[in-house]
DNA sequence: GTCTATAAGAGGATAGAC
DNA sequence: GTCTATCCTCTTATAGAC
C-alpha cells in the first residue's frame, strides 16, 4: 500500500496535531514523523503549515464525521444508541492511554481568536459534522428540529467530555454525558435502514466540498 | 487600585492564553501585555513560561469555579437552573464577540498528551470544579449521586459548546445544549439556601489547595 | 519531484548592573 | 525588586542543486 509523499506528510501532520495541537507542532516534527525531507513540504504545501493543518483537518473531519453515524446505525432506540456512542467513545478512550482521539477540537480552540483561516476550516468541518449527523437522523426518522439538536448536543458533549477524560485521566466524564444524555430519548424509535449496510458515502462530502475548495485557491 | 506585579504578570498571561493557549504564548508576548520586563517575569516566576502557566490556571480555575453556583444560586428548579446557566453563557459569549471565557479548557486540550506539570493543573482545577459544583448542589438537598452527575455532565456540556459555539460564531450550540440537558431535571426541586445572599465562600478553596501549594515548592 | 543548506527571525532563558 | 543586553536554540520558510 503505497501512500504518495503528500497523504503521509498529511497522515503525520494529523497525528501529531491530535496529540499537540497546532501551535506545538514543528515543521521539524512533521518532517521527522513523515519522513519526508523540508523541501517536499513546502513542495507539495506552497501554504506551510497553515496549508498543512488545512488539508490535515479536512481529511480528519471526514473521518470522523462517519463515527457517529457507524456507530448509531446498529440501534434502532435513539437512547440507546446515544449512550453506545459514549460508551464505546469511553472504551477507546481508556484503550489508547487517554490520548485524544481527533485533531479538530484541539486544534480549534487554539485557532478560533488566532488564525481565520483555521477557524474557517474548522467550522467547515463541524458544520459538516452537523448537517451530515442531522441529515442521517432524518434519514432515520427523527423529526428534523430534533435530529438537529440531538446531533448538536452530541457533538457538543463528546468534545466536552474528550477534554475532560484526557485531563483526568478518567472515562467518568464520557461515561455521564452518556448517562445523562440518553434518558430524554429513549423511547424515540429510529427507522430501519433500507439496506441491511451503513452506506457511509451518503453524507460524506460536505467538509470537504467548502474548505479543499479553498485550500486549492491558495498557492504562495 | 495598585496590583502588584507578580499580578499583573499573572493577569496578562491568562488574558493571552484564554485567546491563544498555552504554546502560541510567547514570554515576550506577557512582556509586552503585562508591562513587566522579561527579568522581573523570572525573578517572580523561576520556574519560566510553565510556572507562569501553573499561576494562571490556577487563579482563572478559582474565579470561574464559582461561575457555576452564582449563576444556579437564584433558582430553585434544577430545571430551569441548568437552563439559565447556558442562555446566560451564550449570551455572555455573544456579547464579547465569541472570544473564549476561560483559558483552563483551552490550555488543558493542548497540553494534555505533552507537558505533565500542567496537565495535573488542569486535572486539578477540573476536579475543584466538580468537587465544589457537587458539593454546592448536595447542600441544595439533590441526592449526591445525582449532584456529581449533573456537575460532570453541566462541565463537560459547556466546555464542548464553548469551542463549537466559538468556532461556528454562533450561540447554537449553547443553546441547545441547554435545551436538551435541562428538561430531565425540570421538577427537581433545589431547596432555599440559609441565608438570602449567596455564600460564594463555601465552597472556592479546592483547586487552590492542591495546585497552588505544588507551585510554591517550585524555585528551580 | 527530492533533498540540503541556510537565511531571518522568534523562542525561552540568564547574567548582572542598578 | 527592576530592568537591559545577550545567549543559544529552534522556528518557518526559501534557494537552488540534483
């Protein structure tokens, strides 16, 4: 499986943005971590390392932007499954040593007063996660305001309680939000999928289409 | 109102870090925010840009430990308290053109995975939190259990719709937050306090206790 | 498209005069 | 306890050979 030189400079940038956030990490590190000599960088990213962290959260919240949706899909009780998303968020968290799970949260918090363009693609991604998780709830039956707002609450509580489990070093805060989230929907029935498969492609693009767009436009 | 400068220093770094984080902070930077040239910065802090961090952390932990209960302490449904507690942060936020309130969540992202001295600060400001939240609502008469769970959840919430709420420039996510969180504790009475005025006193000395006590011991 | 060498400046930290 | 000058390293980014 041979990656080009750009997807594994991205595939480290991402990596180590997820554990440092933004700021922290060098081009050095990157440089290091991909095995890719500095001039390809700035080869293949004419941006630096704005243009990397750009494409790197793109790439991630696409990723990332299926989870919930995967990890719905097998339930057909919204409360249920809601508090499967925190519990399984929970097991993976305490499997990999409490290390963050995705770059986009951290690195957004650092970016949201500092750097625009950052900003921009990080709310591309989160608008991305939003719109796709509503869209799929409707899929699933949930009447629209409230698909909406599940996935908003949802999204919300995850990268909230992210923070807390890491700095603590504990899965309770996951494991709460779960708790404590799910008891207003249980009882509210989710369709059946007309396929027996989760056919992730259908709510895929939406990241992307906004901020690759504009990280294409910006060469020097 | 003459603040000393070891105050100052203090005061600059976590206005700095409550926008940036911690890595995008350079010293030079707190010079220039705080007045103080670099010799006073480690003549009152030996221990460097961390210790200032620490000091920071610490002193933003105990102000917006109280953030919580003053702004419950005039209800007495928890319902309508948890709600209330999000339209007023979403408010705040909005006021203040989405700049982020506190500087403890977005630092404790970053340095979660890579610097452990401040990491056990966060965690100790986070726990002062949900010590001091829980305990606040059992004098309220909710059942402990039933405290720790709605302080972990009503942390964990808020810390996650700060950073969607600050990215996306929008109060959604708050809002929404509170929308759903609120009603399954709507009819959960929260019982008068003794006295008409709230006693912000109470309950401030945790996150102090343990992180600030570990800073002092601190002198290179 | 790969890679090295290097520029130009910012980073944290220190010494020591006052 | 204040302040300046300075050290040394690391930072992002570029030039240009291959």
């Amino acid at each position: 499986m041979a990656r080009s030189t750009r997807e594994t400079i991205l595939t480290a940038a991402a990596e180590l943005m997820r554990h440092k956030g933004y700021a922290a990490v060098g081009m050095k590190d990157v440089v290091k971590a991909s095995g890719a000599p500095i001039g390809s960088l700035y080869h293949h990213f004419p941006g630096g390392k704005v243009q990397i962290a750009r494409e790197a959260l793109v790439n991630a919240g696409i990723a990332y932007g299926m989870l919930i949706p995967t990890l719905v899909d097998p339930h057909d009780d919204l409360g249920e499954a809601i508090e499967a998303v925190f519990t399984q968020a929970a097991d993976d968290m305490a499997a990999t040593g409490f290390a963050n799970m995705c770059p986009v949260a951290s690195v957004a918090a650092e970016v949201a007063d500092t750097i625009e363009e950052l900003r921009t693609t990080t709310a591309a991604v989160f608008d991305g996660w939003l719109d796709g998780g509503t869209a799929y709830f409707v899929e699933r039956d949930v009447p629209h305001a409230a698909a909406r707002d599940v996935t908003v609450a949802l999204v919300g509580a995850l990268e909230g309680a992210f923070v807390l489990a890491r700095t603590l070093r504990s899965t309770e805060p996951l494991l709460v939000a779960g708790r404590v989230l799910a008891p207003a929907y249980r009882g509210q029935r989710l369709r059946d999928r007309g396929s027996g498969q989760p056919r992730p492609e259908d709510r895929t693009s939406s990241p992307f289409d906004s901020a690759e767009r504009s990280s294409k436009s910006r060469a020097r």
